[in-house]
C-alpha cells in the first residue's frame, strides 16, 4: 500500500521505515518569510502579532511530500503539529487484518496533530498523503513558549480541538444511529456545490474507496448506494462528479 517516493527537498536522505519499505517525507527549515506569510492566515495564530509569528516559523519545517508519503505511523513520537498548505493527508488506523479505518481528511489550511502534541503522546494514526502535498510542521516547543507569553492562544486551539471534539462525535453519533444510506446523503449535502441545469455538481474529494471507509462503509456497499440514489432520479454519478438533481428530495430520502 505504501510506496512513497522521496521528498524534493535540499537535504539528501530521508529516514527509513525498514517494516515499510518507504520513506518518510524530508522535513527542512522554510525561510522565515515564507512560513510567517502562511501562519498569519490560520485561524490559530490569525490574531498573533508579526513577532510571535516570527517566533513560531522561526521552528518551523517545510515538508515536500508526494502522493502516498508516510508523514507519521501510529506509535512515532509527536513533536508538534502539521498544517496543510496545499494537498490532502489521510488520518487512518489500521486493522489486524490489514486494512485500514479513515478517521479523518485533512485539507488546504487546516491542521492536524494539536491534541496528541499536548498530551505529548505518541501518533494514534497513521497520517499519508493521497496527493501530491506541501505541509508546514511546527515545533511544540514554539507553540507551547508563545502560550506561556500569551495565554489567549491557548484558549483559540482548546476551541479548535473541542471543535474537532464535536465533529467525531456527530461522526459516531452518525455511526450508531443513522443507516449507510443516511451518512451518504448527508456526507454529499455537506459538500461545496457548484448549481448547474440539472440541480448542483459535487466533487468528492478523493476516490470513492476512500470516502467509504470515512463513512464506516465498505467500498461496495457506498457504490451500491449511490447506484440506488441514482436509480431513484435523485442524482446522477459520473466517476467522482455527482449531479444532485434536487437538494430538497435528497434530503428527505434519508428521513
């Protein structure tokens, strides 16, 4: 499953995962510049001055990772957190029978890791990209001296990871209460639309295998779905394009 190719950075080698037989992505310093420019755009560190941004790109690293790069494995010791600058990561664990449950799809902007870097645990997850990436990593220890200078700072990430919090336990709630046909429907009515002459076009945002196990189905089991959904003229699939021809049944559908 895992073929990583090496990251096209200015250091020459990677560490290696001799179990997995890939390489983990090359981490090396970003100019200041550069990395200040993007963190003053997150939410977390949006209403930080221009030194205290300074001070956290100043630790922070520039990560070039292609497509089915291993950021980290469950079990590697965490020294801070990612955030996505362009690209999309796949928070995942994986099964004794060697497949693998998506927890989460990380994409532009945001940010994944906060919670693990303070509790300074090892990975629950296995993070890899599913396209070609660029991620920042920041340092724990700028984030956590910029915390001790400025406690509101700690107050904007405890929001974000209780945010993250209710978004796992709606995923749960939507696990145990709702039906594979439910978590589909509104799992394609919370995706961006673009409206057109038959309804809105969505665009999923990574193969279908992979938005089934985010949804705790199998990959067959989601195609049949959306081969029923459509078989009922409430939308229409062109590979990962789908045409939702009216919202409004749609919705009621999974009532």
């Amino acid at each position: 499953m895992c073929a990583a190719r090496s990251a096209k950075t200015a250091l020459p080698t990677a560490d290696a995962d001799p179990q997995a037989g890939c390489e983990y992505p090359v981490a090396r310093p970003e100019k200041s510049v550069r990395s200040a420019d993007f963190l003053t755009t997150l939410p977390l560190l949006r209403q930080l001055d221009r030194d205290e941004i300074s001070r956290i790109a100043a630790n922070t690293l520039q990560i070039d990772a292609p497509r089915g790069s291993v950021l980290f494995r469950r079990g590697d010791p965490c020294t801070g957190f990612h955030v996505v600058i362009y690209g999309q990561v796949k928070l995942a664990l994986q099964t004794a029978q060697g497949g693998e449950k998506i927890i989460e799809l990380i994409g532009v902007g945001q940010s994944f890791g906060e919670a693990v870097m303070f509790l300074e645990k090892p990975y629950m997850v296995t993070a890899e990209t599913l396209v070609d990436s660029k991620l920042l990593h920041i340092d724990r220890t700028a984030i956590f001296a910029e915390i001790d200078r400025d406690p509101r700072l700690a107050r904007r990430m405890l929001a974000s990871l209780s945010m993250r919090l209710h978004h796992l336990v709606r995923d749960l709630e939507s696990y145990t209460l709702h039906s594979g046909t439910q978590r589909i429907i509104d799992y394609l009515l919370s995706l961006p639309g673009k409206p057109a002459a038959c309804g809105v076009i969505v665009e999923l945002p990574a193969q279908k295998n992979i938005i089934a196990s985010r949804l705790n189905l199998t990959h067959e089991h989601f195609s049949r779905m959306l081969h029923e959904l459509a078989a009922a003229g409430l939308l229409e699939v062109d590979g990962r394009t789908i045409s939702i021809t009216d919202r409004e049944k749609l919705r009621s559908f999974g009532d």
